[in-house]
C-alpha cells in the first residue's frame, strides 16, 4: 500500500490551475529535452521514454542513460520530478527492475500499457496487454509490492486494442493492482494518433475507479485543454506533441495572462538544444533540430514556411544562417 503523498490532489476540486504532466515520446523525450522543456516552466512531471524490460535484470546504467536525472536526485535541473517508465510483461522481472529503479532514486515508477507500436506489440508490450486484464493486474500487483511504499506506482493505458470493448475493465484491473493515479491517453492503439481524442471516456472511468485519473491525447491549445477538463471531468493532463510544438503551452494553460512565446522565441531554442548536445555528429544534430521544427511547423505557419525552406539542409551553420536570416528578413518588414 502507498503511503506517501500524491504530487497532485486526490480531490481534483480542491485545485484551480490545471497539473501538467510532460509525456514521454520515444526517440524524443529525452534528458537533453526534458531539461530545455522544464526550464521554459508549466510542467509538473516529467515521464522518461520507456525502459523494456525483456529477460533479466537490467544494469544500472541502463536506467542512467534514460533518466540521467536520476544522478540529480530524479530532478531535472529546473527541479521538476521524472518519473521512470517501464515497459513489458513477466510480472516478477518487472517488478525486479522497479524496485532497482527506485533504489536508484526514481521518484515514481510508471508502467507502459499504450505503446501502440507494431514491434513492441509483437512482443507482447505496450498496448497489445490491454487485451488481457488479468496480466495488467499481475504484472501492477507485483510491482506495488516490490517497490517500497512511499514512491508512488503509476500505469498509462489506451481507451483499448482493437476497440473499447474492455476500457472499464482494464482500469479498474489496474486500479485494483493498488497503482496511484492512471494515466488514459484517449484512443485505441488501432486509433494510433488520429484525431480526435475520445475524452468523454476518461469521464467514463473515472466513474468506476477511486484513483486520480490523468487525460492524454490531442491537447494542442489552452481551448482542447480546456475542453478536454470539461468532458474528461479531470484537470490533470499529459501532453506529448502538444508541448513540444508550443514549448510554453504549459504556461498557457495555466495563466490565461501569459504572454505566449513568438515562434522567432521557439527558433531560438533550437541553438540551445544544438549546444545541449555537442557530441551528435553534424548529420545527427541537424535531423534531431529538423524533427523539432517540424513539430513547430504543426501549429505555426510561419515556421512551417521555415521548415520546408531548411528541411533538406544538413549542414549546422547553413541550417542556423537560413535560420537566422529568415528571423532577421521577418524583423525588418
């Protein structure tokens, strides 16, 4: 049983501004990123991409590569909480490595029942145990009872596989395991990523489990924030993409009052990541800020426009003075 304190309120009417958790995007989300992410500010936690756990007990350094924040005592240096996911299905064997993440320093231990992609699947990770609400328990159960009870338990589920036939099933399954709060991103894995999110199903769970319940899926704009707390019933959100295509969305949400960032701002952050990360090699570093443009191009026209301009461009410095005579072209109109 957890004994320690959620980081969010139980009773969600007892907060004004809304919990904003950092979602975990695999090939993305990574240390290097979480810190630029939670510098901006607005995030309340962070979730590391996920660690597989697939046939033994995994070595600590494992877990320092995809959560280096464990070395800062499970802080980014902003001081906002990562937590450390896993992904797999032999309950013992994650149970195992939980408890040796959280003997590392992991402030929360999360567990990955959404990956919706077709070689973690085919390995029975991810979305495809949605199908089977009795391993969901097992493999929660067993890792409530190895780690120790003051680091809370988390899972993060689909509405379903194929379809929503279990939904209520599986998170009163997971619920019933003994976790803290569940996370919904609000779509089957056949439903991947397309729009829309079926937030009206969070409400629908909420209904038959007593645990915090966090709303994930489609969250773009302080309005879908809003509209998702209207029709989940929970003003505790995740976003993935949202964030990383309006780094400040955070602070958006919670104050109607902030000053939105400029997209020259968002440019910007690109020579921070780019010194954030001096060991990539040039093809490297230049994929890795182009993959970030292009998610800015998703909500700003004006660096879609940018975007398509240096997108085959892989020099750094042809990349940056594109870049910066655009930014300076833009100034003088």
């Amino acid at each position: 049983m957890f004994t320690g304190t959620l980081p969010f309120p139980a009773d969600l009417s007892s907060t004004r501004a809304p919990y904003i958790a950092l979602a975990p995007m695999e090939g993305l989300m990574d240390g290097v990123f979480r810190e630029l992410m939670t510098a901006i500010g607005g995030i309340d936690h962070c979730v590391t991409e996920f660690v597989r756990v697939s046939g033994l007990l995994l070595p600590p350094k494992v877990f320092y590569r995809l959560c280096p924040e464990l070395h800062n005592g499970g802080k980014t240096q902003a001081g906002t909480p990562v937590h450390v996911q896993l992904l797999g299905s032999e309950p013992q064997l994650m149970a195992e490595n939980a408890a040796l993440a959280a003997s590392l320093g992991a402030p929360a231990i999360d567990l990955n029942f959404g990956c919706p992609a077709k070689t973690v699947n085919k390995h029975m990770g991810g979305a495809v145990l949605l199908q089977y609400p009795d391993m969901l328990h097992d493999i929660c159960a067993a890792v409530r009872k190895a780690v120790p009870s003051d680091i809370p338990v988390t899972a993060k589920m689909r509405l379903g596989y194929e379809d929503k036939s279990v939904t209520l099933e599986n998170a009163q399954a997971l619920a019933s395991a003994g976790i803290q709060w569940l996370t919904v991103h609000a779509r089957t894995k056949t439903e991947g990523y397309k729009p829309p999110a079926y937030w009206e199903w969070i409400h629908r769970i909420k209904e038959v489990i007593d645990i915090p319940v966090l709303a994930n899926g489609e969250i773009w704009t302080p309005e879908h924030a809003q509209q998702c707390q209207q029709q989940s019933g929970s003003n505790i959100l995740m976003i993935g993409r949202g964030l990383v295509a309006v780094p400040d969305l955070g602070l958006q949400i919670k104050d109607p009052k902030h000053t939105p960032m400029t997209w020259q701002q968002n440019l910007g952050l690109l020579k921070v990541l780019a010194k954030s990360l001096p060991d990539l090699q040039e093809k490297q570093l230049t994929s890795r800020m182009k993959q970030w443009l292009h998610y800015f191009s998703l909500q700003s026209t004006d660096i879609a426009n940018v975007f398509e301009l240096v997108k085959r461009e892989m020099n750094k410095d042809a990349f940056f003075e594109a870049i910066d005579q655009i930014t300076l072209d833009t100034n003088q109109k």
